[in-house]
C-alpha cells in the first residue's frame, strides 16, 4: 500500500466469508445503566461468530455498580476498573479493558451505541488481510426517543434495526464524514487522516494497539485524536467502514460543548501532537513530542560539530530536539593534560550542550524517533540555512513523501545527503521490507522519495570554512508587530543581522527606522530570502 490507499486490501465479502480471529469489544461505561442495556442488546445479534466474540464492560467505578442486563451477548463480562487501576476516565477504562481482554482484535465500542447487526464484522474483515488496518465505523446522532432492549434485540432479528428512526430526524458526525467524503474515503487523504479516530467504534489489532503504547491513560479527552496520531506514525491505514453503521443515543461533548472541550483539549494535545501544526503556534517552545528529531553525529573538531548544531538551533523552525551522538561515557574526570586531552573536543561538546533544552547527548542513533512525525540525519560537515528544515518539512508535506534527500554541492552520493525521514513511513517500511532490501528503497515505495538542492535550499560545507567561520549565527531582531520585514520567525516578522556591521550598529539602525516611522528594508544580509510559506 501507499500512503493510506487501502484499495489493494480485498477483505471478505459480508457474509460469504469464514473468520478466524477472536475478537474483543471493548465498552467504557460509567453511570449508564439504561444506554449499556440497549448497546448490550445490539451486540446480542451480531452476525460475527459467537465463538469468537467477547465483550468486555470496563465499569469506570459506576455507583451503582454496573450489572449485566438479561438481553446480552453470550460471552460478556463486566470488569472492574477500580480493581485494575487507580486512574479513571474513558482512555484508562479503555485501557484496562484491553488488558483484560484476550481478543487478537481490539473493537471500541461507546456505552450509548446501538450498533447494527454486521457492524462488528464489517469492521474486522480488515483486520483479517492486514495487520496495519484501523477501521472507523459510521453513526448518526439520536435526540431523544430511545427504544427499550427488546425492541432493539426483536429489530436486530428481523433485520430492520436501521430503520429503528428516520435517517432525516437524525445527524451525521459531519466534520468526520467531511474528511472522509473529501479524501475519497481517506485514500486521498494526507498525513492528518488520524483526525476521522474519534474513537466511539473503531478497530485495530492488540499488536498494533500494543506497538502504538497503547491509549494515554492519563488524558481524560482528546484520548481517541491523540492514540490516532500515534496509530499515524507507526503507518496505520485508516479505512472507514459505512457498513458498520449504527445509531448514537444522544449527542456528542463537541456536538454540545464544543468551545470549551477545544478549550480544554487544546493544551494537552498541543504538548503530545505535533501536528496539526495550528495546536502550536508560540515559536521558541520546547513540546514532549517535537516535530523535528535531528540526530547528528558528534565527529570532527569542536567547533565544526557546534556550528552544524547552533544552525540548527537557530533556525525559523524551533519544534526541533537535537540528538548529538558520541560516547559519552567515555569522558571521565581524572587528572589528565587539561590541554593535550585526547577527548578534548568531545569534551567541550558535552559542556557546550549540557543545559540546553534542545539538545541530547546521546550513545547511539536512535533507530527510530517515534512519536516525533520526523527524523532528521545530519552530517556533522554540513550547515542549514535558516529556514532549510522548514522548508524539507514543507516539501515533504506537499508530496507527502517519506523521505526528501538535500544533496549538498559536490556530494556524489546518498550518504552525503541530508535527510529527512517521515516516522510513519519509515514505521510501515520496517514491518515490510525483505531481507537483504534497502531501507530508503521501500520507504521510497509506500509513501515517496523527493531529492532536492543543497545550494536551492542554503546548505553550506562547514568542513570548507575556515576556523574563523565556524561560528554560531548571530541572533535576529523581532520587530514589532506590523513592521515589515524580510524574514519570518514563527509568526514574529525579523530581520537577519548577520550582513550589517554588527549587533549594536543594527539595533540602532532598527530604532532609528521605527522612530521615523518609515518601513524600511536590510539589504545586506548573510542569509538568502525565504519563499512564502506553502
């Protein structure tokens, strides 16, 4: 498959095809006795085989305690989450009831669903001929008028539970079924495809649901938006199922408090989800989950390393953790010839970065830097620009490629290159290739390889500056707002100093223009204009 075109999948047909793996559905539930019992009815006629079906309550500490009504599937137990864990809400309970669940395929399924009778099945047809599938169900939003269990198990049996209400008195889950009728089904659709995960039916196997780290137990909302992103970065392919229909007894948080659950949700997904990029806008900002991993090499002198490094760090795009890889372990503090110090350089290294936020003595490269949606290998030699990372950043993004290669003059080879990896690509190339295939060739497969110039995109060879040279950029001044500028820095306008005589000299050249209240330009700059955003 590429990117997230399941076309090639051909699942069975409903109905004319033979399961084989068992599989869990999984209910949160709390304080919902009278919906539980409906959701319970509908999964007590699934056409899923019977002996492959549990179904798991996880009762998230209801008082009264939940019970099992008489209208039920055959193999369904209630588990207690007060039992399992000191935590509580949707995520956790989910959590919990997938660890006490012994499905190969993990099914969500909310406690105020009243699922169809194929909905199951239709689901985890998928998960028969791939193990990378998350498959989305479909819904449509009741008001009021709920049916009792009997009704729902006797329309279940004859086949006429979704004509339990007129589809024209009902609502779509609109903002999903948008993405997904303007994607082609999500087969069209780019790297925010996790957006359509909201959770209340969806399927995935307990290998990648596991792979993935399973649900945040800590997040009480947004949990189903930010598990979808994780699901993104290890290549998960979301395919939305209409044949698992069903109807949502009420509406949803966002349907009825959707300002304040953007408000709440807001700053715990901005700090684990990277993308969409509008959750960060503050520049300078350091995230548990950054955007960018660069791993660079910690081999040459010191100040050759430092200046590949404090490019970086001083680049317009800060979402950026710098992994500086050497043996650290290596240096240790006996009397030595502080001067004649064989690891000299390494050491001034370790000092130069040790209270840096941004940066990470590391021993290894990492082999992969999930959750981070990008790797970025850098040659120690070569120098960005100050807005190169961005700009590969948009590059892949507009290809949505897994891999744009920056091959700087004179390089003659790929190991030469710099390189940006896309962490979903990578992910879904790693479970796929064959022995003996190269890495770059199949990530190259499944979602797209772009070359571009080193000298287009600002690159320099550090190892042909002179000692002089290898210095850290010099800063850039923020303009207030409304002042032009030929630079961008986040969404403050600035100015590159590094062509004027000096830092004070531009300063009051600034002060100067801004007291005339003239809009003036710098000419005389180290760094090349940047191209508007894309």
């Amino acid at each position: 498959m590429v990117r997230n075109d399941w076309s090639p999948l051909k699942p069975g047909k409903i109905g004319e095809w033979q399961p084989t793996r068992s599989v869990s559905v999984v209910i949160p539930a709390y304080n919902c006795q009278e919906t539980l019992n409906l959701t319970l009815a509908s999964l007590s006629h699934q056409t899923y085989p019977e002996h492959l079906l549990e179904v798991v309550v996880a009762d998230d500490g209801s008082e009264p305690p939940l019970e099992l009504p008489k209208i039920r599937p055959a193999n369904c137990r209630i588990v207690r989450v007060p039992e399992h864990s000191t935590g509580w809400g949707r995520s956790n309970a989910l959590h919990v009831g997938a660890m006490n669940s012994g499905g190969d395929i993990l099914h969500w399924l909310d406690a105020d669903m009243v699922v169809f009778p194929e909905h199951v099945e239709a689901q985890v047809r998928w998960h028969h001929v791939s193990e990378e599938a998350v498959t989305l169900g479909y819904k449509r939003f009741v008001a009021s008028d709920f049916p009792t269990p009997e009704e729902v198990s006797e329309r279940s049996m004859a086949g006429t539970l979704d004509k339990l209400y007129r589809v024209q008195d009902t609502e779509p889950h609109d903002y999903v079924e948008k993405l997904i009728n303007d994607t082609d089904q999500l087969r069209g659709g780019d790297h925010l495809n996790f957006r359509a995960h909201v959770g209340a039916t969806a399927a995935l196997t307990r290998t990648l649901y596991l792979a993935a780290g399973g649900l945040n137990p800590e997040l009480r909302l947004g949990e189903d938006t930010e598990f979808g992103y994780r699901l993104t970065q290890l290549g998960a392919v979301f395919i939305p199922e209409p044949r698992a229909g069903s109807w949502h007894l009420g509406a949803t948080h966002m349907q009825t408090r959707g300002e304040a659950l953007r408000r709440y949700n807001h700053p715990y997904l901005a700090d684990l989800m990277p993308l969409p990029r509008y959750l960060r806008p503050a520049p300078n900002r350091s995230w548990a989950v950054p955007l960018i991993t660069a791993v660079v090499p910690a081999e040459g002198s010191f100040e050759l390393v430092r200046a590949c490094v404090d490019r970086l760090l001083a680049g317009d795009q800060t979402d950026l953790l710098i992994k500086l890889v050497a043996d650290w372990d290596a240096i240790e503090d006996n009397r030595r010839s502080v001067l004649a110090d064989p690891l000299l350089d390494r050491r001034l290294l370790a000092v130069t970065y040790r209270s840096e936020p941004r940066v990470e003595l590391v021993r290894q490269a990492p082999d992969t830097v999930f959750p981070s949606p990008f790797l970025l290998n850098v040659p120690p030699h070569l120098g960005v620009d100050v807005n190169t990372v961005r700009r590969m950043v948009s590059e892949a993004d507009e290809w949505q490629a897994g891999l744009v290669r920056l091959l700087p003059a004179g390089a003659t080879s790929p190991a030469e290159a710099l390189a940006l990896w896309r962490t979903s690509a990578l992910s879904r190339a790693e479970r796929v290739r064959r022995p003996g295939e190269q890495l770059d060739k199949v990530v190259a497969e499944v979602s797209g390889e772009r070359w571009v110039s080193g000298d287009e995109f600002g690159v320099v060879n550090l190892g042909l500056l002179s000692p002089a040279g290898l210095v850290p950029p010099r800063p850039r001044l923020v303009h207030p707002a409304g002042k032009r500028s030929r630079r961008q820095f986040g969404d403050a306008e600035t100015v590159a100093v590094g062509g004027v005589r000096s830092l004070a000299s531009a300063t009051r050249f600034v002060a100067r223009q801004a007291a005339m209240g003239v809009a003036r330009k710098v000419h005389r700059r180290v760094n090349r204009p940047t191209p508007p955003p894309t």
